[in-house]
C-alpha cells in the first residue's frame, strides 16, 4: 500500500550525479532534463549545508527540454547544447547527464556523447535517470561511469604507481563533512608514504580520476563506492579494499595496518607516524579524563545518517566514551532489498540496541521521541524531535541548517578530537 | 470543456483494419447527413487517406513541431462529404515519445475549440493498436470519449490486443473514462471466426457488434483511395458498413468489460486450437450437431 514519506532527506539520483561531479575540479555537466532539475539540487543542498564552488547552480549547462523534444526526440537538442557548451565553458571533462523524460523517451544520449568523442573532445556520459534511485545512486553509478570512460578521451599512461591509493565511497555534499573527511584520510596516507587520489576537496580534479587506473589500492569507505572500485578492478586491475571510515586511535591504527598489509608493506613503516598520532590523541584525550567523570560522557544516544558515517561515529563514542547506543537510524538505503543484502546489519547488531531504517522524518521523529535518549546525532531535521526532548542535537548527518562547514571533518585523529569538543560542549549545553 | 457529439474510440491491433473501418463508419455517417470529424491518433497518420484522396495533410503534430501559432484550418481538411479529417502524427519511428505526442496533440485540439467551431454530430478517434502505455489510452480517459470499440480478427493477436484494450477501459471506466461499445469483427474468412469472436465476447461480458466479411471490394477500394462508401456504394459492403454506422450512432449500449487475465486467455486460446483441429479433421465431440 502507498505510504506518504515526510521529508525525505535524499534527493533523486541525478541530483546525486550532479553534486558529485561539481565536485571534481575542471568537470563541467551537461544536464539533459526540463529546465530546473540541476538547480533544485543546487537550492536544496545550499540550503543544506553545502557550501558550492565551481560550476554548479544557475551555471550548470542544460538542454532545458520541452515537450516538443519529449515528442519528437530531444537528441539534437542536446548535441546542440553540447557543441555550444565546448565553446563557451572552459572544462577538462564534460559529462552529459541523463533525466528521467529523456530516459523514458529513450532519447541515444550516448550517440551524441559518441559523437563529440569522435570530434576528440572530452565529452563522457552517464545514463542514469532520476527515478533509478536517490542521491547515492547517482554518486555510485557516476563515479563508475567516469572511471570506465575516461579512457576514451584521456591519453592515459599506464604506469603503475605503487603508493597510490583511491579513495571511494565518501560523497560529497551529502556527506556534510566529505572535505574534511577526505582530507583527513589523505593526511593519514600520507603519513604512512602513500598518495591518496581524493578526487574532490582541494586536492582533486580531473587529473586524479586519469590517474586512477594506475593506483595500487581502491579504498571502498561505504558501499555506494564499490562500484567505481569494480569497474577500475576490471578495467585496470586495480584491487580495492572495503573498509570503515576510521575515527579514533585504534580504529585508524587498525585502518592503516590492513591497508599496509593488503599492499603488502611491513606495518613497521607506519610505527613513526603512529607514535605520533598516538601522542597527539593522548595528548587531547587525557584532558577530558577528569571531566569523564564528572558529566558522565556515557549517554544513552540515537544516531541518525547514513550507514557509513553513523558506524564510524557508534564505534567512536561507544569505544571512547562509553556512550550506550539505543537507537541507529539508517537513511540511505533506497530499496527494501538493500535491507536484506545488507552486509553491515551484523556490525550494526553489535552496535547498537535498536536498528531502523527510514527516510520518513515523522517515523524517524516518533522513534526518536519514544526512545530513551539522552542525546541525538542526526540532522537539523531531527531538531524538532531533540526539542520536544529537551535534548541536544548534535548534526552529523544531511541537510544541517544553520551552520558553515569547509574543513571540519570527525574523522581520523583530528575528526576524533573535534568529535569530543562537540559531544562534549552539547552535553554542556544540556547539562546547564 | 462542453462536449459536442458523440465521441467514439476505436482501437485494435496493427494492420487489423482499423483504418479502414473507421474511415467507412464515418463516410457512412457523412452520407446520412452527419457532421463528421475523424481524428488519425497515430504517428503513421494514414487514418484519413482513404477520405481525402490521398491529399497532403500536415499533421498536429508537425505544426506544433515549428513553433508557430496554429489555426485549424491549418492542420485540418474536408474529406468526403465533408468529414473533416485531421491527422495527430507523431514522432519518426523510434525517436521521441508517440504516446505524449497523441496527449499533446487532443489537448491542442481542445485549446484551439475545435469542437465547439466545427459543431460535429459525431468524433471518431482512430488509434494506434495495442494500449501501449498511458499516452494511447488519453482518448479513453478523462472524458474525451465516453465510448470505444475494437476492431478484431478472429486471430489470437488480434484478441489479445483487444484484451488489453479491456483492461484499459476496465481501469479508466470507473473515473470517468469510455465504456465499451463492443467487437467490431474484421477480415472474417474461416468459418469459424465469427464464433471465435462471439465466444471471447461472451467471456469477457461484451459483444460483437457487427462482422466485416473479407472482401475483394474493400481491397480494391482502398487502393483506389477511395472508402467503399465512396468507390462501391452499391456493393454488399457498403450497406454492412452503413449498417454497422447506424447502430454506433444510435446505440447506448455500453458496457465495462471483464477482460479475461493472461492465464485464462491462454487456456481459452488452446481450447480454440483444439476445437478448431478437430473440425478440420472431423473429430465430432459428444453432442455437437452438425
């Protein structure tokens, strides 16, 4: 039976799509849809919390369809559009995105993708329609889709690079903090000799997705990037790792010695950098050991996100701080099916009392008001709820309202402290 | 919008007749004196031919395709005794979306007050075969027709078109869509045909509302051009397709039909394949008189 869904959190799959690839520097879309598609994604993750840059928005090129091309074919409309956007917009890459009326309509977007290849320009496409899911679909198939094409308009050199690594499965915007986190993991790489290809954030562009074939190791950090980790396994024979994003001294410790051995380095290179990021934790650490104490760090806590980034923050604050997990709420899953292949439901178990999974912020509010936490991590959809409570909402998740984020990020070492100054100052907060 | 006329729907599969019965109901209907319009719901647009000599027609279509303001006149032309005849056109085979194209092209024709300019007695939509999807079935859903028939042959295709064609009615009947005026059979050579068509009939709570012979008549003048009405008017096919227009134009018998599911239609096909082997073979089953 239909059931109404109350502000769902997650917009459709070309919206994921765009907000991905505006993200790689020197990637321009071209968005074959009605006029609008891309700038919904726009206002609605600006009003989210993420803080745009490049070419996104109002600027976004677009064939801005009309019914005649629904009738008659929209397929020349957009070859049009892509010959002018090769003219006046100055890109790298061009990547043609499909919509949901082009789909149905079945208009051979990549012909004309085809077509401007041909003409030896870097134009790629990615098929996916809106209605083949929501925004982490749109991220896993068009990091995918790059990821198999840029070969064929990218002269690529096909030079392995032993300390390269691919980072996969952190997606931008969505994940509110996706700058920080990847330049966090970056810096942990880097720590232990390895380079990291992020693909977004400062360091990123079009140069990394070229260069990704080469790398030795794709690290897959949430299942909606283990499709690009496949396709570069296939075509290039890259091997991946999946993994959880690491938050803490022990669970980076153990990150960084299951990458090392799957690149079969001594674990022996990393002590240096370890010791060192042991001493700074400690340092940081030992200065809420008094208070611990004192306020009682070990709430009773619900967590509302996606499945990566809300297992990151259980195992943290379960680990550190003895916090008791009662609720886990899983936003991103968009078919029931994805519940049942859901590898990560048996790590979760252990986790956590209680697992819901819902997009539906009235189900996701109730749960939260009969439930018997003291604190919850979630959006600034959960705010009402953490109100009515008279609790603290910590935001972890998307869309948060009211706050600016560029670099902050509650992964790694440095995500760890930051994740205690917040958990701490919100207890605080309550406390007073 | 204030309907004027009768507004019929006919539908059946590809290559079945459609056409041709159409526009010989409505050359019928004009020669009794009838306002007229045939509206060609297929991107063929070879609906109207046999009415308008084979002429050149733009289509809806093709209008709203350049962009400019479109008069009637424009995508509109008096055929046989004066049936107006106007053709949706559509898309070329395999690009676009037909099924928006026909939405897009009735809702231009209400906007451009076709029915109330011309005051017809009687609308007859000719549309393209199988209900393919939502854009086939406008001419059956909103009160656009409040009435369909479908032509059929007795083969099991043709049914099974016609069928679906239940289901369509079945689901946009009880919100103000058209009901089921009944079978129009067409191209009937065995002798069995008609009580293949009798018997689906019966299942499916319709009836056949008139059986068109296969004819060398009708053969002949399509490819003069011409509608029977038109280049045989004296032949026995005229007065069946005179007929069978009398009894569209003044029957009210309309009825929501029970379309059989896909297993059932098949079984009942298998029974048709058995009984019509053993008639040809002489196999008599207890009794069957002969």
């Amino acid at each position: 039976m239909a059931s109404v869904i109350e502000k769902p959190r997650n917009g459709c799959a070309l919206h994921g799509a765009v907000q991905t690839i505006e993200e790689i520097r020197g990637v321009v879309p071209i968005v074959h849809s009605n006029a609008g598609c891309a700038v919904q994604n726009y206002l609605s993750k600006k009003a989210g919390g993420a803080y745009h840059g490049g070419i996104c928005g109002y600027s976004v090129p677009g064939t801005a369809v009309q019914e005649r091309h629904v009738i008659f074919g929209g397929a020349s409309r957009l070859r049009e559009q892509i010959k002018n956007t090769l003219k006046v917009v100055e890109g790298d890459l061009y990547i043609v995105l499909n919509s949901c009326e082009s789909s149905m309509v079945g208009d051979d977007v990549s012909a004309m993708a085809k077509e401007a290849q041909e003409q030896g320009e870097p134009v790629i496409d990615s098929l996916l329609a809106g209605f083949h899911g929501d925004v982490h679909a749109g991220y896993e198939a068009v990091m995918a889709d790059i990821m198999e094409k840029i070969p064929l308009v990218k002269k690529i050199e096909t030079k392995k690079e032993e300390r390269l690594v691919n980072i996969f499965g952190i997606l931008p915007q969505q994940d509110i903090y996706f700058r920080g986190d990847l330049a966090e993991i970056k810096r942990i790489l880097e720590g232990i000799g390895l380079k990291a290809n992020t693909f977004f954030g400062s360091s990123g562009g079009v140069k990394e997705c070229e260069q990704a074939g080469n790398a030795a190791l794709s690290l897959v950090f949430s299942r909606w990037g283990l499709k690009a980790a496949e396709a570069l396994n296939t075509s290039c024979g890259v091997p991946y790792l999946v993994t959880d994003i690491p938050t803490g001294l022990e669970e980076v410790s153990g990150f960084v010695n299951r990458v090392l051995e799957t690149l079969h380095i001594p674990e022996e290179a990393a002590r240096p950098f370890l010791e060192k990021e042991a001493e700074e934790f400690y340092y940081y650490f030992d200065r809420l050991e008094e208070e611990f104490y004192e306020l009682h760090y070990n709430r009773t806590l619900a967590l509302v996100g996606d499945e990566s980034n809300v297992v990151k923050l259980a195992k943290f604050l379960k680990h550190y701080f003895l916090a008791e997990i009662e609720t886990v709420i899983i936003t991103d899953f968009y078919r029931q099916e994805d519940l049942t292949e859901d590898k990560k439901a048996e790590e979760l178990k252990s986790l956590a009392e209680e697992i819901r999974f819902s997009k539906d912020r009235r189900e996701i509010r109730n749960l939260l008001l009969h439930s018997q936490a003291e604190l919850i991590l979630g959006s600034s959809l959960e705010m009402e709820a953490a109100k009515k409570k008279g609790i603290g909402n910590l935001e972890i998740s998307y869309p948060v309202y009211k706050r600016a984020i560029l670099q902050k990020t509650y992964t790694g070492i440095r995500g760890a402290v930051a994740l205690a100054e917040d958990y701490v100052t919100k207890i605080k907060e309550m406390d007073d | 919008m204030a309907k004027v006329g009768k507004h019929i729907a006919i539908y059946g599969k590809g290559g079945i007749g459609k056409s041709t019965t159409t526009s010989n109901i409505s050359a019928a209907l004009a020669e009794a004196g009838y306002r007229v319009i045939q509206i060609g719901c297929d991107p063929k647009s070879d609906s109207t031919n046999t009415l308008r000599g084979n002429t050149y027609l733009p289509t809806v279509l093709d209008s709203l395709r350049e962009g400019n303001k479109i008069h009637l006149e424009d995508i509109s032309v008096e055929g046989f005794k004066g049936v107006l005849c106007i053709e949706s056109g559509g898309p070329v085979p395999g690009v676009g979306c037909a099924g928006r194209g026909i939405n897009a092209a009735v809702s231009l024709l209400q906007e451009l007050n076709l029915f109330e300019e011309f005051k017809p007695d009687y609308v007859l939509y000719d549309v393209l075969g199988d209900v393919v999807c939502g854009g086939f079935a406008v001419p059956i859903r909103d009160g656009i027709t409040d009435r369909a028939y479908v032509v059929s042959s007795s083969d099991f295709m043709a049914i099974y078109a016609a069928n679906n064609l239940f289901k369509a009615i079945n689901k946009y009947a009880p919100s103000n869509g058209a009901k089921l005026g009944g079978i129009i059979g067409n191209g009937l050579s065995a002798g069995y045909s008609k009580a293949i068509i009798d018997d689906f009939a019966s299942k499916t709570g319709t009836k056949a509302v008139g059986y068109v012979p296969r004819s060398l008549v009708v053969s002949q003048s399509e490819l003069y051009g011409k509608t029977v009405i038109e280049a045989n008017p004296d032949s026995e096919h005229a007065d069946i397709y005179r007929k069978l227009a009398k009894y569209i134009a003044e029957s009210e018998d309309l009825v929501v039909p029970n379309p059989l599911g896909v297993a059932d239609l098949r079984d009942w096909a298998r029974e048709w394949g058995d009984k019509i082997y053993n008639l040809e073979t002489g196999v008599i089953g207890a009794g069957e008189a002969i």
